[in-house]
C-alpha cells in the first residue's frame, strides 16, 4: 500500500512544483524538438528550454509497484 502526499497539485487545481530546502522552485533544463519553417521548407530542430519540475509522487509509486510485482 502506498499513500500519495505530492500529486501534482493543490487543493484548488493549482500546480505544484518541486522546491529546494529555500522554497525555491527547482528548475530543469530539458531538449524540446520544434517544427520550423525557413524559405517555405518546414523542417525540426531541437532546442534547450529551462522548465518546472512538477512536485507529483504518483509515477513514482505506479513504477514501485511494477518492480515489487517483478521481484516477487
């Protein structure tokens, strides 16, 4: 059995994000393929962006358990 405290967000629908031990929220910065068009050719290119890490358990616990069932 597993309880949930972090779910992604609070009470009133808000997000939640991960934060340091300063209350800070912490940032990552993650690779995001993007559709662009140069001279009437669309084509992709990859680009950084700096995000939130959303403050959710439940993938946590659902991955938990998958590896509990295989150990078992």
């Amino acid at each position: 059995m597993a309880l949930a405290n972090h779910i992604g967000h609070d009470k009133r629908g808000n997000k939640t994000y991960v934060r340091d031990a300063e209350g800070n929220e912490i940032v990552e910065t993650v690779e995001e393929r993007i559709r662009d068009v140069q001279n009437g050719t669309p084509y992709y290119r990859t680009i950084e962006v700096k995000q939130k890490i959303e403050d959710d358990n439940t993938r946590h616990i659902a991955r938990a358990f998958r590896d509990w069932l295989v150990a078992r």
